[in-house]
C-alpha cells in the first residue's frame, strides 16, 4: 500500500530539483531577464515558488516562517515576489528557496496527512484544507512553474526537459529541428483546410 503523504512528497521534491536545474550554467543576466511579456524570469519563477510555499506550508498550518520576507512588506513594489532586484543575489534567493523547502517539509513531516489547516487568503467557507489537499496544491503549483521555466530556459539557449541526465522529451533520433519542421508544417496544412 502506498503512503500518499510521501508520494506528494517525492512528487513535490522532483518538481523543485527540476524548477532549480533551469538556472545551472546561466549567467546573472540570462536567469534575470525577462522573454515575455509578463515579465516571467528564472530567479524571479523561483523567488515565486519559494513564497507561495512559506504561505502555504507556514500560516496555513500556524507555523510563520522564521524569516523576514522583504518582498511580503505593504511598501514593497508590485510583484516583488516575481522578480529579483540588482541587489538580490542569485545565491540570495536560491538559500531563500532552500530554507522554505526545509521549512515546507519540517511542516510536511509535523504534519498528519489529513491535518487540518487554513488557507486565509482563500474564500471563506474554501478555506479550511487539510495537509493532503495543500500537498496536491503544491505539486500542481511547483509543476506549473517549472514548466514556465522550461520554456524560459528554451528560449535562453535552447535546453529543456526534467533533468540534465533525463530530458523526458523523445523527438526521435532526427532531433528538434526536424520536430520543429514536422508541427510547423502540420499547422500550416490544418490552417488550409
């Protein structure tokens, strides 16, 4: 039988190692910019992940994280938390992400599978979860910012997938160029019809 509360777990791990495998090899300019126009940027994908996670696995269950957050202040500017200022350091935000992760899962272990918690930014009557339902929220959550990541890195210098050792992407054996060629010609032909 398998235990969910640690099926979560390893789920959520794999995401996070995959979100901060984007920024290896980059240069400060490279995990900074932004290529879209929501602004979407590494460092800042993971500034982000890292302080929905003190939300989420801190006041949610009554544990405040025992750090100051600049970036939560009132004054702080707008998206603070989607962005990183000059004077943040890549290893600055990076140890930040690291220290919420074992903040996140001292919660996670502290924590039975249906304990309960409240979201208070969530609706009323929405707001009482239980650890297995914020689990399942933060697996979604890491997932769906990786994956903006992965797309960022692409356009970066043209690295994707889940892993440096396992891309978990098979285009076949003539690679992504002639991938690229086969969808481009497949839109354009469904764009004749």
């Amino acid at each position: 039988m398998h235990d969910a509360k640690a099926d979560l777990q390893q789920y959520l791990t794999k995401a996070r190692d995959a979100l901060l495998w984007k920024l290896d090899g980059l240069s400060e300019y490279d995990v900074r910019r932004p290529l879209v126009p929501s602004g979407t940027n590494l460092l800042g994908i993971v500034k982000h992940v890292g302080s929905v996670a003190v939300g989420y696995f801190g006041e949610t269950f009554g544990r405040p994280f025992p750090e100051d957050v600049p970036w939560f202040a009132t004054d702080a500017p707008p998206a603070s938390d989607l962005w990183a200022t000059a004077d943040e350091t890549r290893e600055a935000i990076v140890g930040f992400y690291r220290r919420v992760w074992i903040f996140a899962d001292e919660t996670i272990a502290a924590t039975p599978i249906d304990g309960i918690g409240r979201v208070p930014w969530w609706p009323e009557g929405d707001d009482e979860v239980t650890l297995h339902t914020i689990l399942v929220h933060m697996v979604a959550e890491v997932n769906r910012h990786a994956g903006h990541a992965d797309l960022v890195r692409e356009l970066i210098d043209g690295a994707v997938g889940l892993r440096v050792d396992n891309d978990n992407l098979d285009v076949g054996d003539d690679g992504w160029q002639a991938h690229h060629d086969r969808v481009e010609a497949a839109a354009r032909r469904a764009s004749e019809s």
